[in-house]
C-alpha cells in the first residue's frame, strides 16, 4: 500500500498541530499564571489558529463551487 501525502494532507495536518500547539501552550501558561493582557493575547492566538484550521479546510471547496457557477 502506497501512502500519498498531497498539499492539502500537509496543510490540514499542519493547521491541526497549530491548534493543538497553541491550546497547550494556552493551557500550561494558564497553570503558571497569566496576567489579563497575557490571557488576551493567548486567547487571540488560539482564535486565531483556529481560524486558520477552518479556512484552510474550506476555501478550495468554496473556490471549486465558484468556479462551478461561474
């Protein structure tokens, strides 16, 4: 069995561990303590990564149905 690793494998999985990265860091500094502009940063970063996750996920298939229509 042959394992393909195409682009979109590379950046989905990629968006996933900055996810998770991200979210760990959040958590373990959360333990430690954090001041509030230190939560908001942390909570922007989160957010943000998971923004990226989603976009990466869904843009080429809103491109495709674009393309489709147009």
């Amino acid at each position: 069995m042959r394992l393909e690793l195409t682009r979109k494998d590379l950046a989905e999985g990629g968006t996933a561990a900055l996810v998770f990265l991200s979210g760990a860091m959040t958590g373990h500094y959360a333990a430690i303590g954090m001041t509030p502009v230190q939560w908001m940063g942390a909570a922007v970063a989160v957010l943000g990564s998971i923004t990226v996750a989603v976009a990466v996920r869904i843009w080429p298939a809103e491109s495709a149905k674009a393309k489709a229509k147009g």
